[in-house]
C-alpha cells in the first residue's frame, strides 16, 4: 500500500476503519472463549482516553502521573503481602517477565548464566532467554502439570541465576507448589520469580472465597519477584502487565540513566522508553473503584462457572479433562481434536486450541449463556 499523497476526510477514514475491523471478533461478541483479555471496565476506559498523552518515559514531566504509579506499585505489593515493592506497569507480561530474568542475570556473576523454568512456563522466557544470552533450563512437570520440584532441585548448578515459578499456567491454569520452589530457593540462594501474569489477579480473591490455592506471593521469602498483570483477570486496557521486585537491587540492576530528559534525568528500568501513563492512571482508578471485594465479586462468578463448565464436560460424550481447574480456566481433550477445533472455528467460536487440549479462560465477559450455547455447539460437533 501506498503513502497517501492527499489526507481524506475523517468520516471516510473512520467508515473503512469500521468496515475493516468488522471482521476483527470483539469481546462484546459473545464468542471469545480462549483470550486472556476482556472488555477493560468503563472507567478504566474513560480514564485511559481522558490522559492518552501521558508519557512515564519521561515522568518528570508528568510527576501527578509518576506519584500514581508509585501507589499502583504499592496496593499490588500490598495485595501480593509486600510492605513496601519495587517494580513498573509495563507493557505485559513478556516485559514483566524479561525483566525480572534481566535482574538476576545482572546481578550474577555467571559468565554462563543458566534460569530453571517449568515446562510449562510462557514463551515470553524463550524471548528472554535469547535477548539475555541465559540457558533456558526445562524442568519436567509431575502427573498434575505442576513442576516437579525434585527436578528443578538436581538441574542447579553454579550457574543457576534464578528459578520460575507459575501461579496459573498459560495452558491449564494450574498453580505451582511455590512453598517449595521458595524453600529450594532459599536453601541454595537463588531468587525465585513467579509469573502470576494470570493468577495474580485471581489466587488472593479466590484464596479469600475460600478455595484451595498453594500460597504464591510474597509472604515466602524465596520469593523475589513476581509478574501480575492488569491487563488480563484485572480489566484493565492493553498495555498493562506488572513486575514487583521485593527489593531495590533488583530495579537500581536494570536501570539504565536517561540523562538529558525535558523534565530531567531519570533511571530507567522498563526495556520500553516512551510508555503509556494512560495505562497505569486506569489501573489505579480500577483498583481504587472495584477494591478488594468487587475483584472478590468477579473472580467469584469466574471460578463459578468454570467449574460447572467442568461439571458439563465429564457429561459430555466424547470430551475429557485435561485435570480438574485450579483457576478459572478449564482445559479439556476431545476425540478427533483437530477436527473438533476447527468445527468450532468455523461456528465462529474464538476457543484457543493447545497442542493436545482446547483451553476454555473464564474471563469477566463470558456468561453462562454463552457457556450453554457453546456446549450445545460443542456435543454437536462431537
Ligand atoms: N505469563 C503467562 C503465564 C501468560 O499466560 C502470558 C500471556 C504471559 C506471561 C505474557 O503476557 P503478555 O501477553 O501480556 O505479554 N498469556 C496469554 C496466552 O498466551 C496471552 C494472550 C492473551 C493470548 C490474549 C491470546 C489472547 O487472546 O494465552
């Protein structure tokens, strides 16, 4: 395509915009099963289009702004039971988790550095693993797709910069034995960092409803940093993941000095430069709207209807679980899946399909007749 010479007029250009994107699936369409994101909540919205120019790359510019991230900094450390955290809203997860990996390779003296990592932990470590020269080291999971601690133990070696822990995996939701890994990480000096990119914004909520959940945050010591995204369980727009460090040292090893910016220097830790202040305005007025309890209110009808879609699916010829869901995620196995997948696909369904497993994500937008209509459409196919 071409660069246009001429502009056209706004209304023509917001006319081919919408009749492109009518193709796009949005979450308001009711057929959005398989996406970690959601339809951001209505305030969050209102702020993130009311402060769009905000720009935290450069935050002695906009220092109201930089005040509020600090604060968004401390209710996530205070949810994830840290006095006093470390850490940004960044762009998601993949940020999050490159750098808190970057923060332990620089502060190792490794020349060969080596991170421990479930197998099933999210590709954004491959990203990392590559961009930060660190051998990515696959520790095996147990029969319950949680990592096999064991495992991990005899992979450490001099080498070893950190271990990873997930706290609702990509696939299935699970949540790692995090006791454990912290204990491990304790016993040999290694930090521990856990990717609860996902359940951050679930396991304290569900923890509070009473449900079973290993502890995953904070309150264990080897723990030392953690990924918690807004942009997933916390309604908030895209671009909004978290990291927390437990301590400074980790931030001050991968800040780099800004010096010449237009409202002074600053050292910068976050691998993008120029970053949405938008972003972190609405996670805040979200979290000062919705509180504890709303996001209490939420997870409770996720965790709801995830488990009696799984109640649904063992009645469904034909159709197993992958393992009963931790989370509000629920996984399940067909026969002919490919087969079945695209079926689905093709009623339009947006289901996200796994190697081995179609992964049903019960975010705030899916209700329970969308979840009736796709288990009809669902023992159809089969
Ligand atoms: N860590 C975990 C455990 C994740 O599940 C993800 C993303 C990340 C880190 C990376 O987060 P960002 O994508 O924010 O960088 N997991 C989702 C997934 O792979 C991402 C996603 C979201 C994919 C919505 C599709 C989609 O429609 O399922």
């Amino acid at each position: 395509m071409k660069f246009p010479k001429k502009g056209l007029p706004q209304e023509t250009i917001l006319k081919e915009l919408e009749k492109v994107t009518s193709q796009d699936l949005s979450f308001s369409s009711g057929r959005i099963l398989g996406s970690m994101c959601t339809m951001p909540h209505e305030l969050a919205i209102e702020v993130f289009c009311r402060y769009i120019d905000r720009n935290l790359g450069d935050p002695g510019l906009h220092p109201g702004t930089r005040k509020i991230e600090e604060e968004v900094i401390g209710m996530l450390s205070d949810l994830l039971h840290l006095e006093r955290g470390y850490g940004h809203i960044v762009s998601g997860g993949t940020e999050a988790n490159i750098l808190a990996v970057r923060a332990f390779r620089n502060l190792s003296d490794s020349e060969r550095p080596e991170l421990i990592l479930p197998k099933s932990a999210h590709f954004s470590f491959i990203k990392a693993g590559e961009m930060l020269g660190v051998k990515l080291v696959w520790a095996e999971l147990k029969p319950d797709y949680t990592v096999d601690v064991k495992d991990v133990e005899a992979k450490i070696n001099d080498n070893t910069i950190g271990i990873v822990g997930i706290a609702g995996t990509t696939g299935l939701g699970v949540v790692d034995d995090i006791p454990s890994l912290s204990d491990l990480a304790q016993d040999y000096g290694i930090p521990l960092h856990v990717d609860a990119a996902f359940g951050g914004f679930v396991i304290p909520f569900a923890k509070a409803l009473g449900y079973e959940i290993p502890d995953f945050d904070f309150k264990l010591r080897g723990v030392k940093s953690i990924t918690i995204d807004p942009h997933k369980m916390g309604m908030a727009p895209i671009p909004a993941g978290g990291i927390i460090f437990r301590r400074k040292k980790y931030l001050k090893a991968i800040s780099v000095l800004a010096p010449y910016l237009a409202g002074g220097k600053v050292w910068q830790a976050t691998i993008t430069g120029t970053r949405p202040g938008a972003s972190v305005l609405a996670v805040w007025a979200l979290i000062k709207h919705l509180g504890f309890e709303g996001y209490m209110e939420i997870v409770d009808r996720a965790m709801k209807l995830s488990r009696w879609f799984a109640e649904e699916i063992k009645k469904t010829p034909n159709a197993w679980l992958v393992r009963e869901p931790v989370l509000n995620i629920v996984s399940f196995k067909t026969k002919n899946l490919h087969g079945v997948e695209r079926k689905l696909k093709e009623k339009g369904w947006g289901i996200s399909a796994h190697r081995g497993y179609i992964r049903i994500v019960f975010m705030p937008h899916v209700t329970k007749e969308m979840i009736e209509e796709f288990i009809k459409d669902l023992r159809e196919v089969l």
